[in-house]
C-alpha cells in the first residue's frame, strides 16, 4: 500500500529531481519525510489529497501528497 509524494521546488533535490515519489502508507508524513531524508522543518505547507494536513497524519493508501518548502527572502 502507497501514497505518493508531490515535493515542490527545493524540495524536490532530495528525491534527485523527481516530480513524486512513492512511500509506503500506515506512516506519518514527518516519518516519510525522514526516511527519505528531507528534514520535516523545511516543509512549511502539507496538502493530502488538496487538504491542508499536519505532518503527524497518517498516510492512508492512494493518498496523494503536495508538500511545499519554507520560502526565504526579504529585505534588510
């Protein structure tokens, strides 16, 4: 059983540039997140299927995952 993963943006060069990737369900998103080793704190937004979660959801089969990257920048 499976979800897949959506990183966007910086995210995506710890999965080696891919657009998703699959993981496998029954985890939470932060142990998913670890595993491939993306550090949890660098992901500031999770969608599961288009609906904001937290990273201690549960990952259920067919679930499909955006997760999007602390943005930075500013002015001094």
């Amino acid at each position: 059983m499976t979800a897949i993963l959506h990183p966007y943006g910086m995210l995506k060069s710890y999965i080696d540039g891919k657009s998703d990737i699959a993981v496998d369900s029954g985890q939470t998103i932060r142990q998913a997140l670890q595993s491939l080793g993306i550090p949890p704190e660098v992901v500031a937004l999770v969608l599961v299927n288009d609906e904001h979660q937290v990273k201690e959801y549960e990952l259920k089969d067919g679930d499909r995952v955006k997760l999007m990257a602390i943005i930075g920048g500013g002015t001094r």
